[in-house]
C-alpha cells in the first residue's frame, strides 16, 4: 500500500483522471516509437490472426523488450498506450503493441468474435513476442481489460513458463468483469461511450461477415449488460453473462500461486473496478499491491499533458 501518488487538486476528480487518461493530448508531439514502428501479424493459434505493431530499438542495443495490452475497445493507437510506449521507447525499450482481435481495425482477420475469455491466444502472442529478443529481459504490461490479461497471464506462467518474462504491470485491472459492467451502465456518459464504440465495432464486424452475423437487434438495447445477455445467447457457447464472466474473473487466491514477479496499480476512486476485491486478493510476496486514494481508471495523472505517476515506477522498477 502507498500514498505516493498525490495529484494536484484540479486534477483530483476521479472522472478528470479517467477521461484524460484517453485523452489524444497525452499523444502530441513527435513519437520515436511509432517512427520505428512495423506491422507483424501473428498466429497464435493454428485459425487465429493477430495484429501487432514492432518497435525495436535501431540506434542502439535495446534494455529490454515491453508488450503492451489495451483495454476492452481500446487499440494500440489508445493514448495510454501510445504515451507509456514512447516513454519506455525513449528510455531505452524495444516496444510491441498488441491488437486483440475485432480492436483497432481488424475485424477482418478472424471469422470468430472477440471475447474476454480468448486467453489462449492473447497468451500464445505474448510467447511469440518475448521469442524476439528472447537474450533480453521482458516485461506485460496491461490497462484495464488488458490489466485483466495480464493477471491471467502471469497465472498461465506457472504451468506455462515464459524464460525472459521478468516482471509483470496491471494497471486499473478488472478483476470481477461483472461488477465492472454494472458499473459502466451506473454512468451514463460511461455507459454512451462504450455503448457506442462497442456498436461500432459489431457493425464492422458484420460487414465483413455478413452471412455470419445480423447485430441490428443488438444495437437497439439500452445497456451494456443487456448487450453482452444478448449476444452471448446468440453467438457464445455460454448460458449466460454470469457464466461467462466468471470465466475471466480474477479474485480471491486466483493469483497465490503466481511466481513472476507482479506489481498491480489501483485506485480508490475508480468508477469502473470496485476497490473492495483488491483488499480480498491472496498475494504472493513476489507481488506488490499499490492501491491510491487517486488516479480513477486507467489515469494516476500528475500532468494535465499527461505524465503519469506509473511511468516511472514501471522504469524504476524495470531498471533495478
């Protein structure tokens, strides 16, 4: 635990953190990262495409390698994504940003839909990047749903070794996805947001497999959880949303046994992950809680141009 972080007052509303940490403010100015940036695509799994963008250090040998995950329709153009990469880029890191499938434009690749559940080939990804610069140490990091990924992750790593994995970061992870869909229709700028951006997406999706999906009925509803009831019923192998989101829940000792080293990054006030479930994790000591009284989701802000107060920590923590 730690009260390190400590905003100046205008920025201490928890909705201030949340919404600036999407902020395309946080992006301006030249980014080394996206210069050096290429394109891979990969596959994971035998029927499942990827894509994911490279950015390996070209003037000098690189301090290490850092894959980043995005949140739940987030990408890897996310300003929290783009800002933590070129901070890490410019310290020295190679970087690769990785899209789940149905984000970030790539609703063509897979015939499949995109849910939180597709642990395997979000887990298979990151073994084929730490293999590119398997000599150097590598770090995950992850926001949000990506925080999520994260944790399982680290989970998956008992049984399934990653050699060059050093250490792990979650950020504002959703450990019980139910209650943080219940949250988001409690908001309901929150819950217009993600709404219209998760319609967005279907409606791609459905234009590239048109004989596959018809979301029109799905556009209609009014809540985020009335959509996921929906579209799981039509298009899942689950009974219903609580089956499948205790599928990708992360509480109580799910993380006990967790041997690499791990640190997640939380706060008091965010709107979106209910605190309660951090008090009731099992940790390993080779994990470190931070909870704040600041920083809503995904923000921890020390800037209004958007410096954040886990950037360093990662660094210092990266560079012991």
């Amino acid at each position: 635990m730690t009260a390190v972080f400590n905003p100046p007052f205008y920025l201490r509303s928890t909705f201030a953190q949340t919404l600036l940490a999407s902020s395309k403010t946080r992006t301006w100015g030249i980014n080394p990262m996206l210069q050096s940036a290429r394109e891979v695509i990969l596959h994971p799994l035998n029927d499942v495409s990827l894509q994911g963008f490279y950015s390996p250090q070209t003037n000098k040998q690189a301090r290490g390698l850092v894959m980043l995950l995005h949140g739940w329709e987030g990408s890897v153009n996310s300003a929290y994504i783009l800002r933590t990469g070129k901070v890490l880029y410019e310290q020295g890191f190679s970087v690769f940003r990785l899209n789940y499938r149905d984000h970030g434009g790539t609703y063509h690749l897979n015939p499949g839909l995109f849910y939180a559940v597709l642990l395997d080939e979000v887990f298979g990804a990151v073994q084929q990047v730490a293999g590119y610069e398997v000599k150097l140490p590598f770090h995950l990091i992850g926001f949000s749903m990506g925080g999520n990924f994260a944790l399982r992750i680290a989970r998956k790593t008992i049984e399934n070794p990653i050699e060059n994995l050093k250490h792990i970061f979650s950020i504002s992870p959703a450990l019980d996805p139910e209650k943080s869909t219940n949250a988001i229709d409690k908001y309901p700028f929150l819950r217009k947001y993600f709404r219209e951006k998760w319609s967005h997406s279907l409606l791609k999706k459905q234009s590239h497999f048109p004989d596959l999906y018809d979301f029109s009925g799905v556009f209609k509803l009014e809540t985020i959880s009335e959509m996921t009831e929906v579209m799981l019923q039509r298009y899942s192998e689950y009974a219903n949303s609580s089956d499948y989101f205790r599928h990708y829940t992360v509480v109580g000792d799910a993380l006990a046994n967790v041997t690499v080293p791990t640190t997640i990054i939380t706060a008091q006030d965010d709107p979106i992950i209910p605190v309660e479930d951090f008090y009731g994790l099992k940790l390993p000591i080779s994990t470190d809680l931070i909870i704040h009284r600041y920083g809503g989701h995904n923000g921890f802000l020390e800037t209004v141009s958007g410096r954040a107060w886990y950037e360093k920590k990662i660094i210092d923590t990266m560079t012991v």
